[in-house]
C-alpha cells in the first residue's frame, strides 16, 4: 500500500536481486508487476509497523515463496552484530528514487540475496505467479523489462555476486529493537507535533 498520498509524497520501499547459480550460470529472480504489468525484482513498502529488514523478508515470502533461512546475504564488509540497543540490518547494494506514477515517488533499499534451493512454497495468494530466472543478458531483451532494473542486475552480477562476502540471512535479527533507557518523556511527549517542523522544505 502507499503510505504517502498526499502530493509529491515519498514511500520507502525495498527489494532484492534474487540469484541463483543454475548449471554454472547466475540467473536473476524477476516477476510480472501485478499492477505494472512489467516485470521487475520482487519488493514492496516498508510499512509503519515493521523495520527495513522485517519487510525484505516479509515480501519475498509473500511474492516468491521464500523462507528466510534460504538466503545468503551480499556485503561489502563483513557483519557488524546488534549493539546495546540497536538492531543492525544488512546494507543494500543500491539505492535509487524513481516515480511510479505522476507526483508520488519511491525510495527503494535494493538487497542482494543468493539461494541453491526451490522455494519453500508457492506465492501468496493475490502475488504474482509469473516468475522466471533469467540472465542478464536475457531480462535485457525480454520486452517487459524496467531499462533501469536490467542496468542495475546487470551490474550486480558483473560486480557483487562472486565478489562480496556472502553471509547466511539469519544471523540478522527480526526481533524490535529495545527501547533505550535515556529519557523519561512519555510516546506522547516525544511524538507531539513540533512547530519547527511546519517549516517547508524547499530544495
């Protein structure tokens, strides 16, 4: 669901580049939009009620069918474990902003997954069940492709799968993090409107 939809509202949303090794060859997860018609990485919203890394697995559960315990995890750097009180998620590989439709955006956290396995079952009622691994070179002549979506697999197979370090996905925590222990304002306190923030931005 969009969260923002006032005008010029912007949504977080993240997804992943789904790899797979198939006979010696790396092949991309891509699935037809159900409302795009185009066909496109698997993700969806980060919701108010959940954290980056809570949604990531939610969506690809829903729209591929895949468990958690399932993937591998691409980083640049090796893990950094959960603090006192903070959670740490993986980093994505990509960053982008695009326009979904007229006056409404999407911030989208771009993750790269890696599984040797089917999944553990078929995609949520309602999802998609139009999904096919493809090379990059095939996704880039198939004639619903996202231009942009093939520059980004084609770039994250030439240059993060084989190369960063690959990390099971449990080891990221999907528990809440804890609340830390430095003030005694109340939710209401600390969430009350603040008048400096009617402010407008402009860029």
């Amino acid at each position: 669901m969009h969260l923002n939809t006032e005008a010029h509202g912007h949504d977080i949303t993240i997804s992943a580049w789904i790899f797979r090794n198939v006979d010696g060859v790396w092949r991309g997860l891509v699935h037809k939009h159900r409302k795009m018609g185009i066909w496109l990485q698997p993700g969806g919203h980060i919701e108010h009620t959940e954290n980056p890394w809570q949604a990531l697995i939610h969506e690809m559960r829903e729209e591929t069918g895949y468990e958690v315990g399932q993937f591998n995890v691409l980083q640049p750097l090796p893990q950094m474990h959960d603090g006192v009180h903070d959670i740490m998620h993986p980093v994505p590989a990509v960053m982008n902003t695009h326009s979904p439709y007229q006056g409404h955006f999407h911030s989208d956290l771009i993750m790269v997954l890696t599984t040797d396995q089917d999944p553990a079952h078929d995609p949520r009622p309602g999802e998609s069940r139009e999904l096919a691994w493809l090379t990059p070179q095939e996704y880039a002549v198939h004639p619903d492709a996202e231009p942009d979506a093939v520059a980004i697999m084609t770039m994250l197979a030439d240059r993060v799968v084989g190369c960063w370090y690959e990390i099971p996905a449990t080891r990221w925590s999907l528990r809440d993090a804890e609340p830390e222990p430095l003030t005694d304002r109340t939710v209401a306190e600390a969430t009350a409107p603040d008048p400096e923030d009617a402010r407008e931005t402009s860029w």
